[in-house]
C-alpha cells in the first residue's frame, strides 16, 4: 500500500495522530469488522490496529513504525480501580534488546532511542469478559519525554549498557533503574536465552520497558486535556481527586541544570542527603525549617524536607516506584527488626501464573532507597541520628531465594494450609508471619474463610548485612 493510498500522510505526525484518534471511543472491531478474521491474542491489537486501522504489515524493524515522521505505535491497557479510575494495568514493553549489538552503541545510536524518540500511546480499557480487539480506546496521545525525564531514562540506559557490557547481562533486574527498565520477555519469562558480549554465559531475553507507575503518570497528565481521551468518567469529585494528586507532587529537579557535571539522579540524591548525615531530627527540622512530625512519618518527611519537596509526593519517587523504607539501628549499631512488606493476598497468589508475574517479584524488584537512623541512648525520636541514604535493589541471587518463598506459598495457599509457612530458619533472605499489631487480624482465604493475615519480611540478618 503506497503513501497515496492511506488514509493519512505518513510524513507529519499531526496527520498520524488525527487518523489514531479516529478509534477513541471505539474498539477496533466497531471501526474495523474485517479484523475478526484474525485470532485476539496477547499482542495481537497491536498488530491489528498496524495492519487493519494504518495499512501496514506488522514487522520488527530496528527503526519506528512511522519511520518518516519518527513515531512508535504502542497499544496498552488500562486497568479500573474501585473508584473507577483508570491506571496502567502492566508495564509498556519496548523493543527486544540485541545485547550484543547494543552494547556497541552510545544512547541516540541505541534500539530504544532510534525506535522510541517518540511514541504513539493507544490505551483502551482491558475488561475481563471481552476479547481485546472489542475492548474501547480510552487515550491517545503523542508522548515524548520531557528533559529532566530524558536525564534519569539516559542514566537508566547506561546502567543497562554498562551491565552488558560487563557480561552481566544475566544478572539484569529491572530494580536496577528508575524509567527505562530491561524486563524479562517471551512465551515463559526466562526461558528464551540470548548470546551477551564478554561472556561465555547466556542471559535471559530482555526487552526496554518504561514501568507501570511512570505510565501512570503520562495517565495523570493526559486527564489535563481533554482532546486526548474518551468517556473517562470522571465525577467532581474525581477531577478533584486528581487536580489534588498533581497539586500535591512535586519535582526535586526542576531543571537539568541542577544537576553537577556527570551526574546521575542516584548521586544527586545522594548528595543532598550527605550534609544531613549524623544530624538528630531536631537538627534537621532547624535546618530545613519543617516539622517532621512524628515517628510513623519522620523517615520519609525528613526525605522531603532534605529534597527540598514541599508537596507531600516526590515526582520522581512516584514516577519510578521508588519505595523508601526506614531502618533503626540500635545504639551499638545492631538491628532490633525484620523489614516488613505488605500482607499476602490468598486470593490473588493462587492465580499468579509465574514468578516473574507475581505480586512479591514485583515488591522485591523495586528501586528502594533505605533511609537509615542511628537510635538515642534515651528513647526520645527527636534525637535519632540520620546516619546514611542508599539506594538499593535486591541481587538477582538473592531473588531466587524470593521465588522459593513464593513457590512455597502459593503451594501451601492452593492446599489451605495456613499454618505452616516458611519461618526466617528457612530462608536465608526472607520468610512470612503477621505483623505485631495484626497477629488476631483475619482476612479471606483462597477457599472463602477466614484465616490470619500473613506478611512477607526480609529477614534481621539479611537487611543488617546490607546496611553493613
């Protein structure tokens, strides 16, 4: 099919935009019956709304769909929480990475810039009883990222780069970045092995991806214009909701120019923090000029006071799933507790179909940034000492320990067997048991009664020997 023939000029990205909007509102079948001759499958809308809606054959070429006008098509689903919002329901997967190829190459030489510079965003709501090519079209939009955005997503490549380089590419883990991450990706997550540059060994076949909650926000921001989506239901109530969450997220880098020369985020974050380090929180709140608050909230307060955040949410943090967890080392610089998570849901773990698609492989591959205390010899939390920040992302050996507890807990949840799960003794890295305060609480099992609510720790020792 020639450029004469499309509905659209495939040279100007206006022209490409209007034609995608043609399908807001609609699903792919209303617009197109003749895409029913075609099985609905994972991915398969994608390639549908290629062929069907702009004329062209599916392919995996290294440049973008709309190579003349620079543009990648990316369909996603939005997911509809309780309130009836709509969020990401997954990551959005990218291009496979050729580690070999790609780790000849600088950033704008790479696959993900040459094919991703800008992206054509199709989000239509994933609903559980309708075939994807009957699911409607909620947002389109162009989307190319803003340039203290593009900062962090450059980090993130050449912390990817630099693993491949280094023949790591199997230890890869998508907890290693903030953005960009390099997900696992096939028919069995694992199982389709690649050839990696400066090592004998084969790592497992990864793709770019930009996470879930970075895409929310992309969301958040497309709510702002209403040209962009359809039947969005939003009440007074929810646009105020949502009005509330942009007014109360706010950037620690306003500007690239914040930044030192050769700077990563990480380091500036880093930095920030340094001049805090072995300050009370009475000290801290002096300097900032903002009250902490009290022990439940002064780790991740004095976070934004230090970051210079006024608003309750850090942009980037939310952006990139960043989990801030406080740790207390004792006087002698010991550590009293485990480091909990949250609960484990029965109902959902029986149907998680693998590790990589599991609630806990997502906990544990998150970017987290522990903020660590030194406690007084008077107990008093005003004078808890700040004795250090670091970001941190669990190993992938140790995560094979995560997919053991896991294993185990799905198996023992599938069995009804509520009372037998695996204990710190049992795991070098992790284990599961109620929190203090909810040993008598109960929720719903995977077989419909009541039963005791259970959470994933990570065990004393374990976290003692990282902050050590």
């Amino acid at each position: 099919m020639g450029n004469l023939d499309l509905p659209y000029d495939k040279h100007s990205k206006e022209s490409i935009l209007k034609h995608a909007r043609l399908l807001l509102g609609k699903s792919l079948w209303q617009l197109h019956p003749e895409a029913r001759q075609i099985q609905s499958g994972k991915g398969g809308l994608g390639n549908a709304v290629e062929k069907y809606h702009f004329g062209y054959d599916p392919n995996s070429k290294s440049e973008a769909d709309f190579a003349e006008a620079g543009i990648e098509l990316k369909c996603t689903p939005l997911k509809r929480l309780p309130d009836g919002s709509m969020v990401s329901k997954e990551r959005l997967v990218l291009n496979m990475i050729d580690y070999v190829e790609e780790s000849k190459k600088t950033f704008y030489e790479s696959s993900f810039w040459k094919k991703n510079e800008l992206l054509l965003l199709m989000f239509y709501l994933h609903e559980e009883l309708k075939l994807s090519f009957d699911e409607l079209f909620k947002i389109i939009r162009l989307w190319n990222f803003p340039e203290t955005d593009l900062k962090i997503i450059k980090d993130d490549w050449t912390v990817i780069h630099n693993k491949i380089l280094a023949g790591k590419a199997h230890e890869l883990s998508e907890g290693d970045t903030f953005y960009l991450a390099a997900c696992t990706k096939g028919s069995r997550a694992g199982a389709e092995m690649r050839e990696q540059p400066n090592s004998s060994e084969k790592a497992p076949q990864r793709a770019y991806s930009i996470k879930s909650k970075y895409i929310n926000s992309i969301i958040l921001d497309s709510l702002k214009h209403p040209e962009m989506f359809n039947d969005v239901y939003i009440s007074e109530k929810q646009r105020q909701k949502i009005e509330m969450a942009i007014a109360d997220t706010e950037s620690i880098v306003r500007d690239v120019k914040d930044y030192q020369e050769g700077e990563t985020f990480e380091q500036l974050i880093e930095r920030k923090f340094k001049k805090f380090y072995g300050k009370t929180i009475a000290e801290i709140e002096v300097e900032t000029g903002v009250n902490l608050g009290q022990s439940k909230s002064m780790a991740y307060n004095a976070c934004r006071a230090i970051l210079g955040v006024r608003a309750n949410k850090i942009a980037e943090f939310e952006k990139a799933g960043i989990a801030i967890k406080t740790i207390r080392l004792e006087q002698n610089g010991n550590l009293k507790e485990a480091m909990s998570f949250p609960n484990v849901n029965y109902k959902e773990i029986v149907q998680e179909d693998s590790w990589e698609n599991s609630a806990l492989y997502e906990m544990f591959t998150q970017r987290f940034l522990f903020v660590v205390f030194r406690k007084p010899e008077l107990k008093n939390d005003k004078e808890v000492r700040l004795e250090k920040v670091m970001f941190w992302t669990m190993p992938v050996k140790d995560l094979k320990q995560g997919k053991i507890l896991w294993e185990d807990t799905q198996f023992k949840v599938k069995m009804g067997n509520y009372d037998h799960f695996m204990k710190t003794a049992d795991n070098p890295v992790c284990h599961i048991r109620p929190k203090a305060q909810n040993a008598a609480d109960t929720t719903e099992s995977a077989q419909g009664n009541q039963v005791k609510k259970m959470c994933y720790w990570l065990n004393r020792e374990y976290v003692k020997g990282l902050v050590k």
